[in-house]
C-alpha cells in the first residue's frame, strides 16, 4: 500500500468534509482490502430505527476512495463515475463498517466492490459496486 | 398529490437527519414531478472545488423519497431499494437540485429516476435511477 | 448525425452478431435520439408469456451503441463499462422499443438513457442507463 | 440445493430459449454458489474480437436465475428487478463463466451477485448484481 489507514483517513476526512461529519474511519488497510467504519450515532436514524440511506451511500463511497487511496497514493482527484448500491437488511442500531475490494484497477477507470455490515452480527446490510476515474494525462476530460 | 412540497419536507427532514443536516429542501410538487433543492454550502466541497459524492447521493435519495410521499401520502416506512447514479459532469459551487419523476409506481416497487443540476447553468450533474420497497400486507419481509 | 438510421444498423448488425440474431433494427435517428426496435419473436417469451430480460438487455445496450455512433461516427471500439436496467412492467408480446438519449458525452466516457416501451402500448416496461468508454489516445488501456 | 444442475438447467434451456441459443450451461450447484457456462462460439464474438456485452449479460442474468432456482426450487415465475453489470476486462475468446451467490434471499426480492470470467486465466471479465422479484401471495403485483 501506498499510505497507511491514519493517511487515508486524514486525507479522506479533509477532502470530502462529509466524511469527516460522520465520524468515518479506516481501520484496516491490506493488499487486499480496506476497511472502513461510521460509528454509531443517533443522528443517522430513520424511521424504523435504523441507519438512514445517505450514511450507508457515504460509506460506501468513502470505502471506495479509501481502497484507490491504498493502492494509488495520494490520488486526490479521482472522481466517482457510478455508484450503485442494493440494500439488503435494515442495520441494526451499531457501529457501520465498509470492507472494499478492488475489482479492477485500469489506467482510467478504478472499479471496487463494497461489502457493508454492522458491527453487532456481521450480516450484510447493504452491497456496493462503483467506478471512479482517475486521474492521468487525459485528466479532467470527462469531469470537468 | 396527497402532501404538500411543505409536509413532505417537514417529514424527510425530521425523519431523515442527514436531510436536515445538508438543508434539504422540496422546491415544488406536481402530479408529474417534485423538484428538491440544497442550497449551497462551503461545507460539501471537496478536492477540485466540486459539491462531493455523498451529498449528491443524499439529494438523490431524498428527492426519489419525496416523489413517493408525494404520491403514496405518509408512506414513512418505505425504504430505499437500490440507488443507481452515475456522475456526468463536476458541479459548480452552486445549489444543488433534484427533479424526480416516477418511472412506475407498482404495489410492491416504486421505480424512480432523478435529474440532479446546478441552479447555475442547468446542465446534468448527475444522472440516478432507484427503487423503494414499499410498506404493506408483506411489509417488513424484505428488509427486517 | 455522422451516420444515418441505415449505417448504423449494418454497423451494429455486422458488429455484433447477437444483435442480427435478434432482428435488431434502428428505426429513426436524430440529434437528440434515436430510437431501435426488435421485431417480436415468439423465441424470446419466458414463462409467464413475455419477453426474456436479456433481449431487453441486447436492445438496451444495442440502443445505447446506436446513439453513439450517431454522434460519433464509426467509433466501432467504443465497449460498453457500466450497464443498469430496472424492469418495470411485463411488456406485452409486441415489438419491443428503445430510444436513446445521451446524458453526457465525453472525451473518455460516454453516458447514456435507454426508455424500453412496446408498440402496443407504448407504457415503459424497462428503463436502462450506461456509459461507454471511449476509443481515444489512450484507447485500450482499460478493457486490455 | 431444491434441484440439481441438470434440472436447473433443463429448466432455464425452456423457459428462456436466448438461454438455451447459447449453449447456457449448469457446472455445478452447492449450498453456497451456482457455476453456470456458455461454450465458447464465434458467433458471439464482436469487433475487438471480444465476446459481445449481451452474451456477457444474459450469462449474468441466467447465473441469477439459477442460483434462485437451487434455493427456491420451482420458481418459474421469479422476474429479474434490476441488473446492474460492470465491464471489467475484454474476455479472451474463450468459454464463459459465471459463479454466482446470494447475497440475500427475502421473502419478496432475492439479491445477487455473479463473477463472471473465462476459462482461459480465471481474472474476472465483468461483475454483475442484481434482483428478482419472487412469487408469493402478493406476486404478480409488482410486474403484470
């Protein structure tokens, strides 16, 4: 990896402030995958108890640039592409957690794959799969 | 419709904090469309000088949550399905709008498409299509 | 437009093979759509009497190729990167429909919007985006 | 598993007959994922000498049909929600692959996932999720 979990939290929660405002978190950060947290917080409720779309949706993300993050450097221009996310449970009231994967690194397009869970079984709340294109020579092309 | 723009965004905002948080606002309400609206804020501002990822998935989600309240009345129990976006240009600093049509409203499923632009230049930001579970006899077995 | 209705429907047929199978046909283009058509085909019903999801996945992702060769030219290395359908209705054993719009073209990506209706009743019964990445200078360097 | 590889795909082979023009396969069926293939064919192959994205998504769609069938047993009449597919890699002309899993069985929808690779060097070539309605009481609700 190119930057430690601290790093990619750092530049994750004072690039996107959102982040920061939801308490996101890297805990792990392997070769392999990256895992992210929110911790639990009363202002994420939605009726029924449970974690709103849009902290699951952010935590996604988040994962995302996070695994980029490890695997690039300090790639602070890639920009989401798509993102598309099933949710499968209502979370219970716990901790959030991302674990995301690459699923292809090109030279344009980073395509990952985010597994979401709570802390307090495990089970799958959500899934997320999304491309973010990178910077590079043509950058700014497609975004701008 | 069965809510005004203002019930319905007194109801996603006391039920959907992050809503409140970001200022979520419903614009405009008609039989064919609700138009949504966060006003511009320094706080949603990430590397590039762009409105980040996140709060345009909040805007998508809750404006998709507004049309169906707008049609189906005090539906707060309906959950979101899945959300699928795709990021078409870099936003201007600017507010941000949703304009969300009902691609098909069934028993069980609610089909929902929304056209996310900056009040700027009214070009395409962002471009999301979704679906919402909706509460009934069955309610709960999707998601509990 | 770079190409006519006709062109395109020889590129597409030549191009890829499934879409002849089916009868794909491109009806009407012009600078803001184009619209494709598969004739109905008792080969493509599915239990329940009605057209199988991939076919309306072929004509969804033909359609969205179709657009851009209309805006682009012979651009025959365009790939599809990203594809998402929403089934919304049984269609009727009709012809089936899809017009096309693009959301954004890009140097690098290029996003698009498939409505799929039949003829008989023209209702949506599907409804499609996606992006296609691009031939260019760094051409290949994603899908090699 | 409700029913054997042979019965799934004799099942799939009618009910979907784009399926059976294919050559869709069943390999293998265990408690936890479905491998399903499409002999390789030149027909299928598209400028680039790839194997064309439609062949690629109704292998996807089917691996999902068939994993539903082995936890369902006879359910003929589950219809695909959404479907939503990256493409990752060009495939080489080579057989097709798709291993799919349940990332969760409800009541009302069944959620999925599908790596989809060729036989030749096993690196994924696209990656698919995505829903299907499922018969219950309430069905025909939702898609009639």
């Amino acid at each position: 990896m190119k930057l430690t979990a601290q790093e990619i939290e750092s530049l994750i929660g004072e690039g996107v402030p959102m982040a920061g405002l939801i308490g996101f978190q890297v805990v792990n950060v392997t070769a392999e995958h990256t895992v992210t947290r929110i911790p639990f917080n009363d202002n994420w409720i939605r009726p029924g108890g449970t974690i709103s779309g849009p902290v699951i949706m952010a935590l996604a993300d988040a994962s995302m640039y996070a695994i980029i993050l490890a695997a690039l450097g300090k790639a602070e221009m890639a920009v989401t592409s798509n993102i598309n996310i099933n949710f499968l449970r209502r979370p219970d009231p716990a901790d959030l957690y991302g674990k995301a994967t690459l699923l292809r690194l090109g030279k344009r397009l980073a395509f990952c794959e985010v597994n979401l869970f709570t802390g307090s079984d495990r089970e799958l709340v959500a899934h997320a799969t999304g491309s973010y294109a990178l910077p590079g020579k043509g950058f700014g092309a497609e975004m701008e």
